[in-house]
C-alpha cells in the first residue's frame, strides 16, 4: 500500500512557514522591549538623581522668608540713619 503523503508535507511546510513568519515578527518586537526596559532604568536612575538635586528647592520659600525679612530690616535701618 502506498499512501499519498503530500498532504502532509504541505501541511507541514505551512506550519513551518508560519512559525516562521511569528518568530520574524515577535523577534523584533521581544528586542524593542528589551531596549525600552534598558532605557527605562537609566531614565528612572536619572530621576533618582534629579530628585536628590532638587531637593534642596523644597527650602526655597524659607530661604525667601529669610530674605525677605533681612530686606525689610536693612530697609528699616536706612529709613533710621536718615537715608
């Protein structure tokens, strides 16, 4: 008995060449995701870093109280000396 096998062969070709086709989409796909998860880190690290050098900014409206104050006194002090 000889059987007719290239039904199968054919089957099997297309789902070679489907797999194919996914890996060649899914591939590139898998690798942007991995530079987006890269960048991400280095983005978030630069963050971090922003934070810690602008957290000195959260005394700003002391420091201008402060200066503000003085101004006021140094004003005073010239109003008194006649000037």
């Amino acid at each position: 008995m000889t059987e007719n096998l290239t039904g199968w062969y054919i089957g099997y070709a297309v789902g070679i060449v489907v797999v194919l086709v996914v890996l060649a989409l899914v591939l590139p796909i898998l690798k942007f995701a991995y530079d987006i998860g890269k960048e991400a880190k280095m983005i978030d690290d630069q963050l971090a870093q922003a934070v810690e050098n602008t957290a000195a900014l959260s005394q700003l409206n002391e420091t201008i109280e402060s200066a503000q104050i003085i101004v006021a006194g140094l004003e005073r002090g010239r109003h008194r000396l006649g000037g």
